[in-house]
C-alpha cells in the first residue's frame, strides 16, 4: 500500500469509497471532484491510499492561523473503504497528515468526531477537549442588529478574504471553510459575506439552507472587534429569512456559547460531535 498526494483523476476510485462510507448520502463522480476543489490550495492538504492500482482511502487536511496559538491543523474528513478498515490504512493517512502539518508548523491538530469514530482517535493519542454546543432560534426571532459602521459584503469564497486574517475561533474549526464549500463547490443554497469596519476586513459568516424547515449559519471574528460579533451573528442567520426556513442553528465550541448569547435567545442543547485534539 502506497500513500501519497492525491490527484483529481481520484476522483473516480473515491466516488467507490464514498458509496461504502457515506451511503446515506447519494454521490456522482462530478460531486466528488467539486468537493475536491479546494484541496490544491496552498493551505489544504490531500492524501490518498493506494493499493494494487486503486485509491481506497483519503484524509482531507488544512491550517489555519489563530490569533495567539500559532497554526492550528484540521482534519477535514477521513474515508476508508469498509473493505479495507481494521487493516490500518487509516493509521497511516493519519501519520502522514500529521507529519506534513507538523512541517507547516501547526501545534496542533483538531477533529470534529462522530461518536462512532471517537474510538480510533483515541488509539492514536487525540483525546476529548470540552463539548460543542447545538444553538437554534426562529429566524424572525433573531434580533436586527444595527451598526452603520459594519458593512456588509457577498464573496465568491473564504479565498477572497486575506490569507493573514485570524479568527477568534468562537466558530467551530474548519466550520467556516467547510460551510464555504457547500455554498460555492457543491452549489447548495447559501451566502459567503465578508464584514468591514472603516474598510478593514473584520470578520466572516456563511449561512447555508440545509432543509425546508433549517438553514445553519457559522460566523466568526478577528480579536480586536469583538463588541461586533452580536452584529456578524445576527446578519449571517438572518441572511437566511428569504428562503423561508423557520430556524436557524449552529454547532459550536461550548466556551464561545457566552459570546453568542447577546445576539440572540437560543434554545441550546449539547451536539452529537465530539471535539477531539493532539498536540504535535
């Protein structure tokens, strides 16, 4: 078995692994090379394991700044096929993704866990750091935050916003680019904006309609303009009234939930994901 960088022509060979995976979720080989797009992006990562001439795993991987830890590397995803888990494909995805974030000098590396994966996080050396935190209000009922100084701008995509910005992270890691994604590589329902404050990019958000009832919504906010974050969070879930959806929710860490309740009275409740963590 051969691990090593993936390629777009891979596409074809996970769109096989993906049926053994993710089979509540329908897939053509189209979709899955959409949902590969921004891996040759400087900050993404993307290996595949090879065997006998056929890709049957992947682990999808990034950096980001934070604003006083350093980088941070992310586990987007990880897929093995069912026909080859227990034989340590997995294990070695992991190893070598670990190995090139430890080089771009990311301290350390988060996941956002499936309780039905937590087990193989923890055999290799990630372990449980606090909780997430399931957040949801009627949209009508998300209170019209505003501040003639704040502006409101729709993107293409998170590229768009400068490479040095650095969140706060009261986002869930990843969850902003992941949400990204849906919207601008997948084309589902939904809106990228970009927050100013005296033309200085000051933060971000994305609200996605994920069914007729619910959109989800993630936003986050560089330090120095935290008195403004009850305003991204207000404009990001409200984005979502015209498509008639009757709430709006996010999942989040449980230590930002106190900078979200200004901007709303959400009914809260604890997520099914766990957060995992490993310090390189």
């Amino acid at each position: 078995m051969m691990i090593r960088e993936g390629k777009m022509w891979d596409c074809n060979d996970l769109l096989t692994v993906y049926q053994t995976t993710r089979w509540s979720e329908e897939y053509t080989a189209e979709q899955v090379k959409q949902e590969h797009r921004l891996v040759g992006l400087e900050r993404w990562g993307w290996l595949v394991a090879e065997k006998d001439d056929q890709v049957i795993g992947e682990i999808i991987f990034r950096v980001e700044p934070t604003p006083n830890k350093g980088l941070v590397g992310i586990v987007r995803s990880i897929d093995v096929d069912i026909r080859f888990q227990k034989q340590g494909v997995g294990r070695k995805l992991v190893s070598e993704a670990e190995s090139i974030l430890k080089k771009k000098q990311a301290q350390r590396i988060v996941i956002r866990s499936p309780p039905s994966a937590y087990n193989f996080w923890m055999k290799l050396g990630y372990f449980k750091r606090g909780q997430l935190t399931w957040i949801e209000d009627e949209i009508e009922d998300i209170p019209v935050m505003r501040n003639s100084s704040i502006s409101t701008h729709r993107l293409r995509g998170l590229n768009d916003l400068p490479d040095s910005l650095a969140f706060s992270h009261f986002a869930l890691a990843d969850s902003l680019a992941k949400a990204a994604s849906d919207v601008i590589d997948k084309g589902e329902v939904g809106r990228v904006f970009e927050f100013k404050r005296e033309g200085k990019p000051i933060g971000a958000g994305v609200v996605v309609k994920r069914d007729a009832k619910k959109a989800e919504f993630v936003a986050d906010i560089v330090p120095d303009a935290l008195d403004y974050f009850s305003v991204i969070v207000s404009r990001t879930a409200r984005a979502a009234n015209p498509w008639t959806t009757k709430t709006a929710y996010s999942v989040i860490p449980d230590d930002s939930l106190g900078q979200y309740i200004e901007s709303a009275t959400w009914d809260i409740k604890e997520a099914r994901d766990i957060p995992v963590m490993k310090l390189l």
